[in-house]
C-alpha cells in the first residue's frame, strides 16, 4: 500500500491544471439559460397563463387544468429548443438524495408512429413505483402507490437532454414520503404566523418569505491519491490515516491563496450552476488541506434546497 502512496503522489505532482474556457460572456449574459424561470415564462406563456403560475407562486392558489396544459406546451417547446428529448419529475425522498424517472416526449398514435407530446396531466402529477422508497415505517411496502405533484414554486430546468420539474413525493394516504412536502407546509406556517405579527406594526404587510443561504464545503481529492484510499472510494470519508490537527494549526490554509487547479475546478462548477440559476458567489479556501468552500446569494428557503441538491450533482 505505501508503495501504491508513493506512486500516486509522483502521479499527482505532474498533474498541470485543465484550463475551463467555456464563455468570453459575462454571467448577466447566460446566468439562468438552462432555467424556465421569470424570462422564459413571459416569452413562452401567454399572458393569462403567465399570471395564473406567477399567482401560483405568489399567492399559492391553484393552476387549473386549462392552463397547465397551456404551460405543459410552453414548456416543451423551450426544453426541445434546448435539445431535451425525456422529462422527469424530480422530487427529494427520504434517501437524503434526489430521485427521477425519464419518459420520452412523446406517445404512440397507432400504425407505427408516435407524435410528440407532454400534456397538463404530465406536468401535474405522475405516479412512481414508492414501494422501494423509505416511509418512515407508515406503511407496509406492497401498498406501493406513491404521486409527484408540480411544485410551480420552484422552475424547472434542464438538465443534460432532460427537463427536471421539481415535485413534491406523497403516499395515496397523503403522508409525505420526501423532505420538500414538510418543507413547504413549515414556510406556509411561518409565513402566516409572520405576517400576523409584523401587522401588529405594519397593516401593508402581506407576506413574509422565508430564505436560506447555505454553504457548500468540499474536498478536491486527487484521483490517483483517491484510488489508493478504499476508506474514501466505500465511505466518502477518512476513516483511517494521520490525527486531524486540532486549535489553529492550518490557520494559513483558510482564505489563503487558491491552487490554480482547484480555482479550474472552480470557474467550471461556477459557470455550470450560473447556467441552472443557481447564484454561486462566494469561493474561498477552508480550514483544512485540500478543503474548499463556496456559497450562494440567499434565496427563498424551498429553492434554496432544491438548488443545495442540485449543485451536489453539478460537483
């Protein structure tokens, strides 16, 4: 194993950094292309369709079938202008991950041909296989129904040749199989409780919105180094090797300058999440070697989230 080590560190020192190049644009001229968000929905959707999700969002009243199937189009129209071929509602069990499911965008009409379709009813709802999803022991793994449901709050996006519609997860009893369903009903609680009080000052109060900033720290692991390590490649995390240093010992290493291959690494992850909207501002050294960290503008709270998962996947 040393002698592994040993050759995995010369591997490593001749690595130069992979240089990312790819936009001379500014992040004002890209940022949220990949997103159906605010610009996308104003150019795509008719007025009334337009105010009927914005309401959705705003005010949370519902989105009739009329016009979701009126979004449904829209929003295929822009996904297939950017290439997308699948859908997929992508919801957060209770696996501590995501999860999604691909389906074409189209159905068979007979005589060997199919057309082209993705209607309000797909858009709204789905139906997984939830029998294999954890449920918190409410219900025995045969009862197996489990619904996604449009969750407008947060846009879609696309993601490699596929449109992913964030959703929430729900038993056919109701019981919320995902972490997002009792996220939502916690902002609505406190969104309510918030604004009875803040009118006990201010009568024009009418919402209070709850947001989040997170932060992201990770480690850049070398792959030649990686692949020595079967603690990392089975747990993710070291499970044998030096004591960490323990008070400030590596106080140097914290907002120190860079290593060119990580700042790499970096303006590519950046570039990818400012595609998706997601608003990476903020990257600095961390503590400890070969630790980093970067960090977004605060956002609502349940976009917020779905943007955490998300940049785990870009990394």
């Amino acid at each position: 194993m040393s002698i592994r080590r040993f050759e995995a560190v010369k591997e490593a020192m001749k690595r130069t950094p992979v240089e990312f190049n790819a936009t001379n644009k500014q992040v004002s001229e890209y940022y949220g292309s990949h997103v159906f968000g605010y610009d996308n929905m104003k150019e795509y959707l008719s007025e009334e369709a337009f105010n009927s999700v914005n309401d959705a969002i705003e005010k949370g009243t519902s989105i009739d079938r009329k016009m979701a199937e009126q979004v449904a189009a829209c929003m295929k129209a822009w996904a297939i202008s950017h290439n997308v071929t699948h859908y997929t509602h992508w919801f957060q069990p209770l696996t501590g991950t995501t999860a999604e499911k691909h389906d074409g965008f189209f159905e068979p009409v007979g005589n060997g041909r199919v057309i082209e379709r993705f209607g309000g009813s797909q858009l709204a709802q789905q139906e997984p296989d939830a029998s294999s999803f954890p449920s918190g022991g409410i219900r025995n793994t045969f009862e197996a129904r489990g619904y996604t449901a449009w969750d407008p709050s947060s846009p879609a996006f696309t993601w490699g040749k596929t449109l992913c519609i964030p959703t929430i997860f729900v038993s056919y009893t109701g019981e919320a199989l995902d972490f997002k369903t009792p996220l939502l009903k916690s902002v609505s609680a406190l969104d309510k409780a918030a604004t009875d009080v803040c009118q006990y000052f201010d009568k024009n109060v009418t919402k209070v919105i709850a947001t989040l900033g997170w932060e992201q720290e990770y480690f850049l692991i070398d792959a030649a180094l990686y692949n020595v390590r079967f603690d990392l490649q089975q747990t993710g995390r070291t499970l044998f090797g030096a004591s960490p240093a323990k008070g400030q010992q590596l106080e140097d290493h914290y907002w120190g300058s860079i290593p060119e291959r990580a700042a790499a690494y970096m303006r590519d992850f950046e570039y990818e999440c400012h595609l998706l909207g997601i608003p990476v501002k903020t990257r600095h050294n961390e503590v400890a070697p070969a630790q980093f960290e970067c960090a977004p503008v605060f956002e609502e709270v349940s976009v917020a989230v779905d943007h955490n998962q998300l940049l785990m996947d870009v990394m």
